[in-house]
C-alpha cells in the first residue's frame, strides 16, 4: 500500500484530446478516435494510458488495440459517414443520432440474452437477473454497470451506449434473495455488469451483506466478474476502501461461502506492473480465488505465445485460469473474429507449452445459445475431417459434457456457421432450441413494437 491514494482519472470521447500520447498521434488518426468513438463504447483511464500501453508501438500495441476504437471496427461504409461528420465539424445532435442508427445494427444483445434468460418471480420479469445454466445466477447492481476502462471487443457494448431500453439492473438485493430461496438448485451468484468493482466498498456492501444475513443454504459460492485489477488494480491496494474490500472478502469466507474473482485478463502486459501483481497477490491472501478468462481476440491476443505467457504469469500469482473464450456475435465483431480452426490451433499451441498447473484452462469456447460449446477437437472418422465440440454448459443441464460433432470448416467462426456431421440435418439441440425461442417470443409479442421486442425476436 502506498501513503497516498492514486488518483484515478478517466477520458472519454469528448476528453480525447486532454490525452496527450493521443494529441502527439497524427490529425488523421485522431479524427478516426473521435469518429469510431461516437459509434462504440470509449472510456480509458490514465493507469491504462501511462502503464499498460507502450506508445512506441501504436497502433499495434495490443493493449491500445484492446481500449482505443479503430477504423476496421465499422464497415466500411459506416466509417466514411462517421469520419465525414467529424471533419465538416457536424452537432452532437447529427454525430449522435448517425451513430445511433449504426448500433441498432450490430445486434447490441447477442446469443438470447434479453428472450431466454431473464427469469420471473411472481409473474413478473426480474430485470436484474439472468439464469442460464442452473447452478448460477447472474446479479447486475445498478452501481456496477460501467467499468474503469472499456474495451472494444465488449459484448455488453450496449449498455454502454445509452440503449437505455435495452439496460438491465437491480437497486437491492431483496429479489436476488427471495430468487434464491425459491431456487435451491443455484449454488452461485455471480455479480456483473459492467464491472461490480467500480462500486465503493460500502455499496457493495449494501448488497452482500443482506445475502449473507438471508442464511440461504443451497447459496455455495459468490463470484465477482471484473477487469479492475487489469485496469485499475488500485482498487485492491490503495486506500481504506480497498483495506475494506479485502475484509469484505473475508467476511463472505467467514460466512462460510466461497469467493471468487472471475477476473478478466486479455493480455499478460495487464499482469505485469507491480501493482497489478500486488492486487492478485492481495486478493489471494483473502483466501479467495482468482479465476482469470478473456476472449481470444484478433489485434489483441492471437497467438500461443501470448497465452502461455498470460497463464503463466497468472500461475506464479496463485490465480487459476479458467476460460479462453471465442469472441461473440456482436458489436465489432469482423475486426476481432479468430476462426474456431485457428483459435483451437492456439490453444492447444499455449495449452502443450505450460504445465500442468495452468492446464486447468479450457478453451476456447463458445458462449452460445444453446449453451458454452467448447471446440475439443479437430480430427478426421470415417474419412470425414470434423470438429468434435462439447458443451461444458448447457442450457438444458442435461446436455453437459455432451460430445457432438461438426463438419470442418476453416473459415467457421461461430456455432451457426457450423454444419452438423455425418449427413444429419440438424444438431441434436435444434428442435429444443427452435421450441423455446418460439415459446418466450409469445411472451415478448404482448409487449408491443419497442425496441426491445424487435431484438428479442431477432435473437
Ligand atoms: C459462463 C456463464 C456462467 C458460469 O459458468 P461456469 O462454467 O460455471 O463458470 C453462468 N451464466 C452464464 C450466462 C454464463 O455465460
Ligand atoms: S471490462 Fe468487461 S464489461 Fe467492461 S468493457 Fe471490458 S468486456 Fe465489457
């Protein structure tokens, strides 16, 4: 700990140009920052801009790939209108409602989040809520749905972007317990958003702390899903507040629930600053656990090396990794999209060159409708070249560790772009799947023309 508490500063569109590593970058560039920035979630912090990314090696650096919006994040067609309005000087008001028109575009809720996994409690949708796969529930505090810094490749892209309709949050925990008591099949709850670590510790604390006085013994493990000791690992070592988060943890162990940090590293230069280091060390000495997962991410992380180094030095920590996860249908999805032929060859590249101590990683893997596919194999039956994939979670339990498989394709990069093997039609989840999309868009169709209906149709 040090004797004064860091400051922590952050920029955002309107503040690009009080960055002054982007004032040093070429008119052109900046013009390209300021148009891709209208369309898709910014926000940095001057840790991220002064640490963790190495100027010299913009625009490569990963990192600045990682946090800073490109001019391949649209297509084309949809950069030149930006980059023009940005040029001739055009009102917020133009710049906004162009940009807004372009997100309703990039299918801002991916993989049936919004249809299929909001759950209800006395006939009425629990906002705050998701339950997908039965032993976790997903928790979005209010307080908790921005982050220190963004990325580019975020999925929850739109809640960023002000598609207010489309946000989902909760106040208090009082649904979350009263979920839970109905529910004993749910061992975890997952805090999320966002990032539940950009809250104070005495408002997590407003919502932890009912959950572990409600007593519910089917409630195992709670999990907090963040990025900040990669973007703001102050948050764990500077200051009273992080003193108090360190016994919070303890406090939740004490109560005799397991605490996990499902922490997001997208880059092993994100564990390599001595605060960084000490964060992951100080939350292990909690007695919690550090779970570390990221998606693999083109510009970012497409490589072997890069992630056995990740594991590696999250291995020397004492955190545990978790998940390499293929980038989802959404948002900029062309700029970072890895083929599932390719991601597999780099995972398995990282997985062979570490031991077998950072070998409790699993990867990569789809976070799908129908469930978490993980792609397991590339191999030839019967004279056929196939991908053998399996779901580590399903969204019928039943389908976990479930072997399926795939024709090769080497362009694939999703589950839909996948055809089933063997000359069958379908995949064995289809008709279940096509069953409950029709199901829950009955419930939708009651709600009207909004926003919300149409995406949830299309999803
Ligand atoms: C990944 C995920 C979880 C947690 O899955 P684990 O494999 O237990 O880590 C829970 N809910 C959703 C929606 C998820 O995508
Ligand atoms: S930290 Fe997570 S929620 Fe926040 S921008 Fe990155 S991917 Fe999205």
């Amino acid at each position: 700990m040090t004797d004064q508490t860091r400051s922590y500063r952050v920029f955002q569109r309107k503040q690009l140009d009080r960055i002054p590593q982007v004032r040093a970058l070429p008119a052109e560039t900046r013009d390209t920052l300021s148009a891709v920035a209208a369309v898709l979630p910014f926000r940095v912090n001057n840790y991220v801009i002064d640490e963790l990314i190495d100027w010299s090696r913009v625009p490569d650096d990963p990192i600045y790939q990682l946090t800073f919006p490109q001019e391949g994040m649209l297509s084309a067609a949809d950069f030149e209108r930006m980059v023009g309005l940005v040029r001739r000087g055009a009102s917020d008001e133009e710049v906004v409602a162009s940009a807004r028109s372009i997100q309703l575009g990039m299918n801002p809720h991916p993989a049936g989040q919004l249809s299929l996994n909001v759950p209800r409690l006395d006939g009425s949708e629990l906002r705050g809520l998701q339950h997908k796969y039965r032993e976790t529930v997903l928790f979005f505090p209010a307080q908790g749905q921005t982050c220190h810094a963004y990325c580019t490749y975020c999925f929850r892209w739109a809640q960023f972007v002000g598609i207010d309709e489309l946000k989902f949050v909760d106040r208090e925990a009082d649904r979350l317990i009263r979920y839970l008591k109905l529910h004993p099949e749910v061992s975890d709850v997952l805090f999320t958003g966002g990032d539940p670590m950009v809250m104070s510790t005495k408002v997590l604390r407003r919502y932890v702390e009912p959950l572990l006085a409600a007593g519910i013994d089917s409630l195992k493990s709670i999990r907090f899903g963040t990025k900040a000791p990669a973007y703001w690992p102050y948050r764990f070592t500077d200051g009273e507040d992080a003193d108090d988060l360190m016994r919070l943890f303890e406090q939740i162990g004490d109560a005799g629930l397991h605490v996990a940090i499902m922490a997001h590293f997208s880059h092993p230069r994100e564990l390599e600053t001595d605060v960084a280091r000490a964060a992951v060390r100080r939350i292990v000495r909690t007695g919690a656990t550090v779970r570390c997962q990221a998606p693999l991410i083109r510009h970012v992380n497409d490589n072997a090396p890069v992630w056995a180094r990740m594991w590696q030095r999250q291995v020397e920590l004492g955190a545990v990794p978790y998940y390499m996860f293929v980038e989802r249908d959404t948002g900029a999805r062309d700029y970072f999209a890895v083929p599932l032929a390719r991601a597999y060859e780099i995972f398995s590249g990282a997985y062979r060159s570490v031991s077998g101590l950072a070998r409790t990683v699993r990867g990569p893997s789809m976070s799908a409708t129908p469930g978490k596919v993980l792609v397991d194999g590339v191999t030839t039956l019967q004279g056929q070249r196939l991908f053998a994939l399996k779901f580590l979670q399903g969204r019928d339990a039943g389908w976990t560790n479930r072997l399926f498989y795939a024709r090769y394709d080497e362009s694939a990069v999703w589950l839909d772009d996948l055809e089933p093997a063997f000359g069958e039609d379908e995949f064995f989840f289809a008709r279940f799947m096509d069953e409950l999309t029709r199901r829950r868009a009955g419930h939708a169709a009651g709600g009207g023309g909004d926003l919300r209906t149409r995406v949830a149709a299309q999803a």
